[in-house]
C-alpha cells in the first residue's frame, strides 16, 4: 500500500463538522464522509480518510491535512500518482465546499493527526457596536465570522500570552494567544468603530471548544464582564471553577495552519 497526504481547504458551514457521525445525527453529511466517498470511487473496498483535527460543525479550514492508503498500483494496472488522485479527488467533490489543494506521496510512518508538530487557529470577528447584527447577517457572511454588536475595550484585549503548559482538563498546550485589529470592509467603512479583529491561538494539540472558550473569554475580556488575569490563571490552572467563558459561534473559527516534522515525506508542497 502507499500512503498519500491530502492537503485541503474546506468552508463547513453546510457540514455536520469532520467526522463521520451515525446514522441518527447524520441530517447533514461531515467532511470525512465526503472526502471518504470521494476516495471509494478511486479504490474498492472504501478507504478511510484520517484527517489532522476533528472540527465541529461550522468550523472552517484554510489548511487542514489528511491521509489516506491506496494500492500502489490502481484497478486499472496504473501506477496512482498523486497528481491524478488530486485531479480526480476534485472532480468527485465539484459542487462541495472542500477544495484538494495538492496529494503526495508519504511514508506510511506518516499520520495526518498524530505526526503533527503545530497547529494554528485563527478566529475572525466583525465588530460593529451599536450596529445589530441582524442588520448585517445577509450582506457580511454571519457564517463566516462572529458578527458582534458589542463595544469592546480593545486595551485590555491586546496582551499576548505565551504559555507552557502540559495537558489537563481544559487546557492542553497552548503556545501562544494574539490578538490583531484592521480596518472594516470597505462597505463599512462609512460606520464609526467598525473594525475586524482577528484572534490567533497556536499550539501542539487543542481539547474540544477549548480555543473557542479562550476567544469567549478574551471578548468577555472587552466587554467589561471579566480581566485579562482570569484568561492567565484559566491557562495556568487548567480549572473552569472561578472563570467559564462564554463558547464563541463556531462560524468564526478557521484551522489556520498545520505543521510536521521537515522531511522529504512530509514536506508541504
């Protein structure tokens, strides 16, 4: 068998999150079941498709990572080549929201999830206080960012924490926490305070909804309801039982950036 790493963007508002669920909860189909369609149409029997993080529904990916296992040679007598099971791939999910940026080959040592190094979030909000969002949900995409009415105190928000923690129970080796301000988009341009904030958390591996709980509490943060002190002492006792932020909406959370160890095998292209 060969091993090939699949290197893919995907939107996941329309999807149930990646992984495949059971028959009682599938009212909407995951990432990993239509890559898995997908790549039953390059090999029978079907192929699994192991991917690098389990995203909830509504969350995005503009670099997520997975590999699959195909014969060396296909039913054909052809060699697969990466170029093709990519071309192929792409075809099989025209009228979908993932995209199969490249295909390599990689050692079978290779794992999309457990090889990974570093891992980076970014979370994308658009403030607009005084404004309700309700306003704004049709023309500025509420399912691709947090569209927030709320006046924040952009101050106590902008303070960098770098961590170096093991695993507990709600925090799981976050490295870094940043916080970066632009300008609106041009149609908002004309509306006072309007601006984007873009939230980046890195790190090794991440627990369930644990960036979301730290971007909730960083907004929190803003609005006056706690102090930045709340978020260090969440990061560096692992215990929700004086602070529990607020979940943000899944719409604002994109999988940024994945890592692996520099090798030939692993090498993004």
């Amino acid at each position: 068998m060969q091993r090939f790493r699949l290197d893919l963007a995907y939107c996941g508002t329309r999807y149930n999150g990646w992984s495949v669920q059971t028959p009682s909860v599938m009212h909407k189909d995951s990432i990993q079941s239509l890559l898995e369609n997908a790549a039953a149409q390059l090999h029978k029997p079907p192929v699994r498709v192991y991917g690098c993080s389990r995203t909830d529904a509504g969350v995005h990916a503009l670099h997520a990572v997975a590999h699959i296992d195909l014969p060396q040679i296909n039913s054909q007598g052809v060699e697969n080549q990466p170029e093709k099971i990519r071309d192929r791939m792409r075809h099989l999910l025209r009228g979908s929201d993932i995209l199969i940026k490249s295909v390599q080959k990689v050692d079978l040592t290779f794992h999309a999830q457990h090889s990974a190094i570093h891992k980076r979030y970014v979370y994308k909000i658009l403030n607009i206080p005084r404004y309700h969002p309700a306003r704004f949900n049709e023309l500025f995409n509420k399912n691709t960012q947090w569209v927030l009415d709320k006046s924040l105190d952009l101050s106590s928000m902008s303070v960098k924490l770098t961590t170096d923690h093991g695993s507990t129970s709600t925090v799981k080796n976050i490295q870094s926490i940043e916080m970066d301000t632009q300008p609106p988009p041009l149609e908002l341009s004309y509306i006072e305070d309007a601006q984007t904030i873009q939230i980046s958390i890195s790190g090794d591996s991440f627990l369930k909804n644990q960036v979301r709980a730290m971007v909730g509490g960083i907004v929190e943060v803003g609005m006056g309801k706690t102090t930045i002190r709340n978020i260090e002492e969440l990061l560096s006792s692992g215990t929700r039982n004086s602070f529990s932020p607020t979940i943000a909406p899944a719409a604002g959370l994109y999988l940024q950036h994945i890592e692996y160890p520099e090798s030939p095998s692993t090498r993004e292209e």
